[in-house]
C-alpha cells in the first residue's frame, strides 16, 4: 500500500510574528521556514505503518513556491521516499489545495492520505475534510491513534472529542488528519539529510493537473492582538468585587 502525506511550508513556530505594514498579511521575508508541526506529526505516522511493513511507499506532498523543495527534502530526509511539488507562486486557500489533492490522488492511487489536522499560520482546518468529500472516501480527524488492518483493510481511528475519545472504523482507502498527542516526530539524522539529496522530487503545475487556482476567499485585513494592559495588586476581596462589577461589569 503506498501512503501520501501532505505537507506545508509555513514559518517557524518559534518566530515571533510580524504583521505587514499595509495590514495584507503576515512578514515571511527574511524569516525562519519549516515544516508545519501537525504535517511532521502525519509523516511520522505514515514512516512507522510503512516500517511495521503495512505500506511499502510514502510520498510527501507539497504545494507553493519553489522553496517548498527545502522542506520537501526535509521529508525525505525524515524517510519518505520520493516527494511531489506543485508550483503555485500565488497563495492557496483550502478548497483549492484539496483539489490539488484530490487529482494527485488520482494520479498516484495512494491506499491512504494523511494530513495534518490544521496549519499554524492560516488555521484553517479544512483541506482534510475537504479532499474526503470531494473524493468521497471515509475520513478520521483530529486522530489520536491509527491501527491498520491489512487483511480486512480498514483503519481504526481514535479521536479526540469533547467527551473523551471517540473510535472510528474506516474502510480504505481513507483520509486522516492527526491531532498532536499521535506521535512525536523523529529527528531528522545527517546520513539521511545527505540521502534526501538524491531522492527524487516530482515536479507539476496546477495547469498540468487541471485545477484552476483561484480565490475562494478574501484576506481583508490582518492586525496585531491588543496589547494587554499592565495587571494591578489590589488590597482586598471587596476592591475586586467593585472592579469586576463596575470596571469589567462581568458580576
């Protein structure tokens, strides 16, 4: 069975966010890279099925500018073993990339694709869901734990809900996106960053797939959280009582 995993370029979790001054969006120039936390998580969990030895192929996905190549290869060298590119120097929205998707699927007829749930700079938490509908194969979010049947050829998900966890049987071919506590990702080793170097890399266009990249939303405006104001010491109970009535009027 081979396995795809989609993966995003987006800035580093570590890097403090820096708001353009004409308010269109986020600063990405001259700033740290890498590759969205939740899609390591899903490429994780598709290298260790593959070494349980229920998949024999793992191929990385990614979509965007020709930079998205360093963090393909950042995924090779993680043990995927060939990625995918389609270039697209204007900026994404989900329905579009689950189109994407949804012709590489098509192309490559993966017997699973798997997703991180979300990406940390839009948030969106959509494209999963949006690639099943669209090929309309049986989907588990926000998974918690994955067990493959070879045999019978379906997945069990557990998944993390309000009441606790929720399990979910899937016939395959599936899609999963993956919630945090899955896995913890490996490290990436130097041998295999120098191997990663040699795999190959797929490159397409999204005319060469047939899907017209458009706007299906409009980025408005992007703003800085409020700066919060400086807490204060009070003396006593009644002194906060007064200011959460009369100040925060949340009494």
């Amino acid at each position: 069975m081979k396995i795809m995993v989609a993966i995003k370029r987006v800035v580093d979790y570590a890097v403090k966010i820096r708001v353009k001054p004409d308010k269109t969006g986020v600063e990405t120039h001259n700033v740290k890279m890498s590759m969205n936390p939740f899609c390591e998580i899903a490429l994780e969990e598709a290298l260790r099925i593959k070494e349980s030895g229920l998949a024999t192929e793992v191929v990385a996905v990614s979509m965007g500018p020709a930079q998205c190549v360093d963090t393909l290869r950042t995924g090779l060298a993680m043990g995927a073993d060939r990625g995918i590119h389609v270039e697209a120097a204007r900026e994404l929205y989900p329905l579009t990339v689950a189109r994407v998707l949804k012709r590489l699927v098509e192309v490559e007829n993966p017997g699973l694709l798997i997703l991180g749930k979300q990406a940390i700079d839009d948030d969106c938490n959509q494209t999963g869901q949006m690639v099943a509908g669209l090929l309309g194969w049986p989907q588990g979010t926000f998974a918690s734990k994955v067990v493959l049947d070879k045999e019978k050829q379906i997945a069990t998900v557990d998944r993390e809900v309000d009441g606790g966890l929720e399990t979910l049987c899937l016939d395959l071919p599936a899609v999963i996106t993956t919630d945090l506590r899955l896995n913890q990702p490996r490290y990436a080793t130097l041998p295999n960053i120098m191997k990663a170097k040699s795999k190959p890399i797929k490159k397409y266009t999204p005319e060469e797939l047939n899907v017209e990249i458009k706007s299906d939303l409009e980025v408005v405006q992007v703003t800085e959280p409020p700066k919060r104001k400086a807490g204060v010491i009070l003396s006593s109970v009644d002194e906060l009582i007064d200011k959460l009535k009369n100040e925060a009027h949340v009494v």
